[in-house]
C-alpha cells in the first residue's frame, strides 16, 4: 500500500488537531463519496488514503514509535467525525484501531512488535481483524482453528465469515486456539502480514447497510514465525482492550450517524420555519425528542470514556477485569445500537418525504441502513444474555452503582 | 432594509402596538415584544435577507430595538 511521508505527518500535527484534521477529511473526502461507497459496496479508498496521508492511522501509536500518541477519547471524536459524513469511513477508521491497540497495549514491550508498531506508523499500515469463525456460532472467545507449530514457521489455517476490508489491509490479528489441544476458549492472538497469507474469499458482501466496509468472509492459510504470537493470551486481551475498545469506537461510528441524521432533521425545521406563516407551530417535538436521545448516546459513550481512561491510568487490572465494568461496557454497545436506530426513525419522522428521497440535502436513506448494523455486529441478544448471567454474580454492584466516578478528563 | 424589518416585526413581532408609531429607538420590549416571538422574527428576518445568526449574536439586546436589529443585519449581510 502507499506511504506517507514522516514529513506530512508531523507537519499535519503541529498545524491541527487529530479531530480537526479528521473533521476536514470527513468534509473533503469521505462526503462527497459517501452515496457511491454505499451503491456500489465499494472501499471508501479516498478517505482512508487522505487518512494515511495525515498520518492518523498510526494516531494510537505512542509517540517513541512514532505515533500520534492520542488518547482513546481522540480515537472516538475522530471515529464520530468521519462516520457523521460517511458510516463505512467511521467504521472502518474503528475496525483499525482497536487492531492497533491491542498491540500497543499487549504487545510494545516486545522488540519485534515494537518495530512493527513503528512500521504502522511510518507506512500507515492498515490492519484488519481475523476474529469470526465458521462454526462458533458468534463468539469471539471461542475458536476452532488451532496454531500449529512447526519447525520453522507455525501455520494457521481459518475459516472466518467476515473479515471488515480484508481485500484493502495490509496486515491482520487473528484468533486461535494456542495448540491444536487446547480447548476453545484457550485463546492467542496472532499477527499475519498479507504476504505470509493466502486468502480465499465465500461469498459476497451485499448488504443492508455498512456495504463500503466489504466485509465478506474467506478462508485463511498462513505460515508466520512463533514471534508474531502476542505473548497475552487473548482472554486478558479481549477483556482489556479489544471488547471496551470496540464497544466505545462503534459507539462512537454510531454516534456520528445519528448526529448527522439529527442535524439533517433539524436543518429541514428550520428552512420549513423560515418558510412557515408567522403564527405556526414552534418547531418540531419529534426533533427535540431526538436531541434527547442522542444526548443518552452522548453522555454514555462519555461516562465510559472516562471510566476506561481513568483504569487504563492506573493499571487498574482488576477493576478492568471486574464484572461491573464488563456490565456498563456492554451496556453501552446494546444502548448505543438501540438508540442509533430510534434517532434516525424520529429524523425521518421529522423530514418526511425530502429525508424518505435519496436525492435532497436532508436524505437519511443511508443513515437508516447503516444504523441497522449495530444491533447485529457482535448480537445484543449474547451481550444481553451475558450481562444477565454477570448480575447473578455476588461480586460487586452489578454495574449499578459505579464504585469510583471517574473525573471528566475526557 | 429598515422598512422590510418594520413590516416582519409588524406580521410577527405580536407587538401591543403600531410598528408604525415606534421610532428606531424605542425599546421593543416595551413594545410588548415576547421571547418565542424573536425566534419568529430572527427566522424571518434569515429568510427575507437571506443570511443565518451566529450564536454568538443571538443575544437579547439584538432586539433591542429596531435601530439594534438594522445594525446587525446589516453586518450579517455586508
């Protein structure tokens, strides 16, 4: 794939913030390609070269390797201002990043993924996720194929049934069982660079909504040295980084879609007010219910945002690994894709038939296809399920009463 | 631009009295001019000049009086 130039990078960085810099990319680059992206199911390429381009891709990188060094909080303004123009760009940008922290986070003091962290930084690389599986039925803690080792390369061999822009990354973190006797849940995470991997697609991705994100299954053969294995198991690494990352950055792609669906409704109130005879109705109650929704959203993606910050700063492995927090995280996921849905139905009640055409500055066509992705990637009915059997759990408040309240640093 | 704003306070300002009896300075609130009603007329005045507020005008004194309202509008839309 291209490189940047460090040069670019830097120079982007002292004249812009990270958000900044997306919210302007999102405006040039992933707007006016939006529709087509959506019609023809087809990689947002503009705007992720324009995000290589500004260097963001490496934004989570610390800045010893470097990287832009930002906060996870950064990560999900960013996610939120691409999504607001383009929900595949916001998803994709997501999909990334939650890679990329599970090496920074599980893998930086390991001198070969040290330099592989600086390699993302220097050519934007862009990694994708290998963790689906034909036959597990949707759970990421569970795996069928094993790593196998070998004298002087291990192999993997992995049917997955949706791997997000696996056509378009250059490199890739997969699951697996850690030898071929481990039982399913006994799980690592390994590193596959494209020319270590043969990839053969099933089948097509043609659909609903999120179709610029081209997530098709394949089947996958690699053979890698043992030092791309992280050395976390990969239950720790779910359950630090991968699972809040993922609930908080889609969050967030979710939160851009239902911002930009409600400014859409409101911008469609206005010009009807402006229009309207001087003695009729104030506005509209449907958009205020709206704000009050997206607000909800809002506020949940913040809390957790600054519950996550605050336990990363203090290492605070057990409060991480604790039931509470695993409840209110995947709260927020089951919340955030419900709320999305209900935002954007009430912005199509509000526009009516210019949000209903395909064709008009306040079309939600698009936001209400790509909104009906949420509720199914990871399904609410296993978070929900997982969630009930944490409350039957003694240990702690069941997420209801957070014990600490975390400072508003985000 | 002073006769269109008089005419949209007249159709929407809900003013207890004439616009026509009011001189640029009068206080409009005086007048009888409630808040909801500014809404109305901020959108009619966006509509008929066709410029929109910025928040950091949108602040009671704008209506002022008339003589306050031709003032910014005039700067909206120099």
């Amino acid at each position: 794939m291209s490189s940047t130039t460090p040069a670019t990078a830097s120079t982007t960085r002292l004249q812009e913030t990270p958000v900044a810099t997306a919210r302007r990319i999102a405006v040039e680059y992933a707007a006016p390609h939006a529709d087509s992206v959506d019609e023809q199911a087809r990689f947002p390429i503009e705007a992720v070269e324009a995000l290589r381009a500004a260097g963001l891709l490496s934004a989570y990188i610390p800045e010893a390797l470097e990287g832009g060094g930002v906060r996870i909080s950064d990560l999900a303004a960013i996610t939120q201002a691409l999504a607001e123009r383009c929900a595949a760009v916001g998803m994709i940008y997501a999909m990334h990043q939650i890679q990329v922290a599970c090496l920074v986070h599980h893998s930086n003091s390991v001198p070969f993924f040290r330099d592989y962290l600086k390699t993302i930084s220097e050519q934007q690389l862009l990694l994708a996720s290998i963790t689906s599986e034909l036959g597990v039925g949707g759970s990421i803690r569970t795996s069928i194929a094993a790593l196998l080792p070998g004298s002087a390369l291990c192999r993997l061999q992995k049917n997955a049934t949706t791997i997000s822009y696996g056509d378009y990354a250059d490199s890739f973190l997969a699951t697996c069982r850690r030898t071929p006797e481990a039982s399913a849940s006994d799980q690592v995470l390994v590193l596959l660079q494209r020319s270590q991997m043969q990839m053969q697609p099933t089948g097509q991705w043609n659909t609903l909504g999120m179709r610029g994100t081209c997530s098709p299954g394949y089947c996958v053969e690699s053979d890698f040295p043992a030092e791309q294995c992280l050395p976390v198991p990969f239950g720790d690494i779910c359950t630090h980084t991968m699972t809040p990352f993922s609930h908080i950055l889609w969050s967030a792609c979710w939160l851009g879609i239902a911002t930009d669906a409600t400014a859409r409704a409101r911008a469609s109130v206005r010009a009807k007010a402006r229009k309207a005879a001087s003695d009729g109705p104030m506005g509209d109650v449907r958009l205020a219910e709206a704000t009050r929704d997206l607000q909800l959203m809002r506020v949940n993606l913040q809390a957790c945002l600054g519950e996550y910050q605050t336990l990363l700063d203090a290492n605070d492995l057990p409060a991480l690994s604790g039931f509470d927090f695993a409840i209110r995280i995947n709260n927020l996921k089951t919340a955030s894709s419900e709320l999305v849905v209900k935002i954007v139905a009430q912005a199509m009640a509000v526009t009516g038939m210019a949000g209903y055409r395909n064709d008009t500055p306040y079309s939600l066509g698009r936001h209400l296809r790509d909104a009906h992705s949420a509720a199914a990637m990871i399904g609410n009915d296993r978070l929900y399920t997982t969630n009930a059997g944490l409350l039957l759990m003694s240990a702690g408040t069941g997420g209801v009463r957070p014990e600490r309240v975390p400072p508003s640093n985000t | 631009m002073n006769d269109r704003i008089r005419s949209i306070l007249q159709a929407s300002g809900g003013l207890t009295v004439d616009v026509a009896a009011l001189s640029d300075t009068d206080d409009l609130q005086e007048a009888g001019l409630k808040s909801l009603a500014t809404v109305r007329i901020m959108l009619a005045l966006e509509e008929a000049f066709d410029f929109e507020f910025p928040a950091a005008m949108l602040y009671r004194n704008l209506f002022a009086n008339i003589a306050s309202i031709e003032q910014a509008v005039g700067e909206l839309t120099a």
